[in-house]
C-alpha cells in the first residue's frame, strides 16, 4: 500500500448553496457572511481494513482557548487511535477535542490531528463537520483536489518505497574527491547523501553547490527515469548536546532561526514545481533525540546540554516543525534519524526512544503520516549482520548477552536492531508501511581482522570477542574508528522492512577534528576523537580507537577514506 501524504490546500475549497452552511466573504466584505472555520479532511493511507488520516481545522472566527471539532460517518468507520487530538467516538458520531497543548486557535489559526481507523465495504470522507457547534466548510479531498491520494498519476501520491526502480543522485563534489584518491574511482560512482548543516549551505559556502545547484545536477542525472536524491537536514538548536565535533551553528534557544532561516527555505526550495519530478529523502536531523532518553537526568552519561534541549523542547519541536514544513511537497520523504543499536537497543532506551520519535512527529502542526520512514546507523560503525553469534546462544555458562561487548543489549547489530525498532514505532502510532533505511557507508569490518567463525568457547567473552565483525574497542567509540570499511554497497529493498542500504554518511569525511582546530562552522573538539584518550562512561573509560590527524568534521580526510577502502566488506575488485 502506497504511504502517501497529502499536502495541504494553499486554499480551501468552500461549500455552500444549502440552508445553513457558510458562505466565503465576498472580495468587497458584503453580501456573504463569513466563514466561521475551514477542515481539510484527508485519508492519507487506505488498506483493506484500515485507513489513516489528517485533518487541520481553521478558525476563522472569534479567537478560542478550547476547541472541539465534530462529525458522523455514514458507513461503519471506528477510529482506534489519534494523535495530538482527543478523539472519541460513540455510534457512528466523533469527536476530536483539543489536547492541552494545542487548545489555543487564534482567528486565522489551525490545529492538525490525525487518527487511525478500521473500515469495511466503503469509507466515504464525512459531509458536514462543526467547530464548537458551528458548521464548517470543507475541502473533502474530491476528484478535483489536485493532490487526490486515490488518482495514480498524483504527483503527491508516494510510492511505497522511493529507492524500488530509481537511480540515486551522485553528488558530484563527493565524487571528485574519491576520484582523486589513489583507487578511488572504484566507488567515485556511488549515490551519497547531501548535508546541509548549516544555513550557509543552503545557498552554497566556500565555493560548494547549494541546494538549487545539486536538484538542478540531480534532475541532469535523472533524465527519463527515477531519481532519489538524499538530503540530510542537520542544524537543530544546540545540536549534538553530548558530543562537540558536530555542534552546530544555532545556540540552545534558536529555534525560531532554525524555522524561519533554515527549514523554511528550504521547504521553498523542494516545493518548487522545477524539482517535482524527483524522488526527494529527507533524513532528518541526527543524533538529536535519543539524547533525550540516554543522556539526561541521573544516568551517568547525561550532559548539561542535553537537560537544556530535553528542558526547553526545542529538538522534538524542530524536528516536529521540519517533518511538517518538508512534508507539504507530495514528492518528499522524509526519515527520522533513530540513532544505532548500540545507543538505544537497551531495553530502556528502546520503548523510550519510539516515545520520544512519536512525541517529535506530533509536534509543531507535524503527524505521524510526515514520516515515510526511519534512518539507522548513520555516522557510525555498527556492523550490519553479526553472524557468529546472537543473544539466544548461552556460552560456558552465560548467555551472549551478558558478554562485556554485548553488555545486555537486546540486539548484537543493526538489522535485527532496525526490522525490531520498525515494530516498535508502529506500535507507538506510525504507519504500519513506514520502511527503514541503514546506513553502511562505514560498517564493512572487513580484511585480515574480520572473522571467519565464532571465537573460543572458553568463556562467553572469548566467544563473542573472537567472532565479532565490528572490531571497534568499545561500542560506544564513534569517532574515525581505525580499522573500519566500507560495507555494503547502497541497494533498494534488500531486507523485509528495510527501504534500502544507503552511504548517508559520505566516506572519507571526518566525523571530527583530533585535536582543536579554529574554525567558523561552530564544530568543536571532542576528546572523542583523540586517539590517546581515555574515554568516558559512554565507552566504558576506554582508548577512543579514533584515527590520528583528523580534520574537522565533514572535511576530506584522506587517510580514512583510504582505510574503508583497505577494510571493505564486501571487499573491492
């Protein structure tokens, strides 16, 4: 079944002519009265027995601290959940009340909601909805709508899966610096994600394309075809709060910057009809809300940072608002960044972290049906299949799970991680068809360190340490890790839930400087990526594993990208 998300109307389309029902303002203020709100109704995504949908209401009157939007089905409709709204039904009548956050409707002012909901036989869109006992005009999403889910040929209506029959945009700047390296025209030719991460970046700084200049290159490469083109948004107020090598330009409390001179432009841009032939991924913002679970309050890895961003809110609602603004183009996708199983697939990091997504997709005007998707491993090194050993096994008396690597985890990598964190987000409320992408741009672990059977059997440690892929000294290292590689070349559906294998992250950019380097991108020095510290409780006091010489994060680092080369798994010819 097709996810498909359908923008909102710049214009409401107005019903009248019966007794009762409002009529538009005329352009000189008389002769019609005014239409006291507006709903746009809209079945997002239909299966057999079940559907989704969003609903905005516009007052258009009297401001309101309260509201309660009504309506009747005249089929067998039951809604079973909704988000950002209280919705209630009894018979065939439902009511969607205000949550506390959102009670306030100023004239000229709309709330979103969404709900799920079972069906059989026919699911006709309601024909009368009222606001507080008011009735309301409504676009019904009818055969006239120009981004009617139910016409095929809608360019709003999203294929299941972007990447299934599509080239994947090569951005040509990556390509040139792996070109230049010495074998790297071997992989000068694979798709890589596009990072804006800053605001800068958008129009083009220091002599790089902008985004008009890569969709521009992007709609060259298509030609006749299909063309994904990856995008990574990444400039959230007091980005990163428990690292420094990619702290970000906007302090903990702009967040009305990051709306109105980041994200809405460049939802201006992708809105663009130029650009509406592409298949536009969205990968939203990084490392940012799984901090809120693993790295605040009393855990011993909490930061001051990151107390602040849970404190004041302004990762869930930037990332609520840019799921919201980006969303509106029928041709973007947008995936949530979901950290790694060796962050949140504890037992209590995982529910948690679901929570936290949900809490994000339901923020600032955003619903869940903005989000096609989710985004695992990026920016780091975990191995895509561990296969000599798994959590079920028991070794010398233990089980793999209580190995030191494994250290209770309930996942050894990232496949496991990201099909069993899917059904955990669906549980939580998303699209039970939203697909997942992995990112093996860096978790190959290949060459003469990489094992070719399970280790000895003479203690769970020995066992798993001896069979284990990823090579890194401690999970939690994540900076320029020695001795990593290429993994698996980029690759539509490869898994069942999985969208593709995707190189996010683009080889041979630094994750961050090794030691302190002056620069007028706002990114520090993390100790991280020092190969002779020591470490902190995130990787357990130990040595970093990082590379040496490193420049500042998102810099050409010659020496890494050599190293991936060197440790690629599935090797290069």
């Amino acid at each position: 079944m097709s996810r498909t998300r359908t923008a909102l109307l710049a214009a409401m389309a107005l019903v009248a002519g019966a007794t009762g029902t409002a009529y538009a303002v005329a352009p000189d203020g008389v002769g019609a009265a005014a239409v006291p709100c507006t709903v746009d109704y809209q079945v997002q995504n239909q299966w057999s027995t079940g559907f989704t949908a969003a609903v905005t209401v516009t007052n258009l009157g009297a401001a309101k601290s309260s509201w309660s939007l009504k309506w009747s089905y005249a089929g067998n409709q039951r809604v079973t959940s909704g988000w950002n709204a209280k919705v209630t039904q009894s018979g065939s009548n439902v009511t969607a009340a205000n949550e506390s956050y959102n009670g306030t409707l100023a004239t000229g002012g709309s709330a979103s909601f969404g709900f799920q909901g079972t069906y059989s036989g026919t699911n006709a869109i309601p024909a009368t909805f009222t606001l507080d006992g008011v009735t309301c005009n409504v676009d019904d999403g009818g055969p006239t709508d120009p981004t009617d889910p139910t016409d095929p040929t809608d360019p709003g209506d999203r294929v299941n899966n972007p990447y299934s029959g599509a080239k994947v945009y090569v951005n040509p700047e990556w390509s040139a610096n792996a070109a230049a390296e010495p074998g790297g025209s071997r992989i000068a030719n694979q798709p890589t994600g596009v990072w804006l991460d800053r605001i800068a970046a958008i129009n083009g700084a220091n002599g790089k394309m902008g985004l008009r200049a890569h969709l521009d290159e992007a709609l060259r490469q298509k030609g006749s075809g299909e063309l994904v083109i990856q995008l990574v948004i990444y400039n959230l107020p007091g980005r990163d709060c428990s690292a420094l090598a990619s702290n970000g330009e906007l302090g903990p409390t702009e967040i009305g910057r990051y709306k109105t001179e980041y994200i809405d432009p460049i939802a201006a841009i992708l809105a663009d009809d130029k650009y509406s032939s592409l298949r536009i991924v969205t990968t939203v913002e990084i490392d940012s809300l799984p901090n809120l679970v693993t790295n605040t309050g009393s855990r011993a890895t909490a930061t001051p940072e990151c107390d602040v961003m849970k404190a004041n809110g302004n990762y869930v609602k930037g990332v609520g608002y840019a799921l919201n603004k980006l969303g509106d183009a029928g041709n973007v996708y947008n995936y949530v960044d979901a950290g790694h199983h060796g962050w949140i697939g504890w037992d209590d990091n995982f529910g948690p972290s679901a929570d936290v997504f949900h809490d994000a997709a339901t923020a600032e005007g955003a619903t869940p049906a903005d989000v096609h998707g989710f985004i695992t491993n990026t920016a780091n090194y975990s191995a895509l299949k561990e296969n000599n050993f798994n959590v079920g096994q028991t070794v010398a008396g233990k089980s793999v799970r209580e190995s030191e690597w494994v250290d209770w985890n309930r996942y050894v990598d990232e496949l496991g991680f990201a099909q069993a964190f899917r059904n955990e987000l669906v549980s939580t409320g998303f699209d039970p068809n939203i697909g997942m992408l992995i990112d093996t741009s860096r978790n190959g672990w290949g060459g003469a360190a990489r094992p070719a059977g399970p280790g000895a059997t003479t203690s769970v440690d020995t066992y798993v340490d001896g069979g284990r892929y990823d090579r890194r000294i401690h999970i939690g290292n994540w900076c320029n890790q020695a001795g990593a590689g290429l993994g698996e070349r980029p690759k539509a559906a490869p898994e069942a839930g999985i969208d593709a294998y995707v190189w996010m992250k683009p080889p041979g950019e630094s994750d961050g400087a090794s030691k302190e380097i002056p620069n007028d991108e706002g990114k520090g020095f993390d100790r991280m990526c020092d190969p002779a510290y020591t470490g902190t409780p995130r990787n357990g006091h130990n040595l970093t594993g990082a590379l040496p010489d490193a420049p500042v994060s998102g810099h050409w680092f010659s020496a890494q990208f050599q190293e991936l080369m060197r440790n690629a798994y599935p090797p290069l010819p």
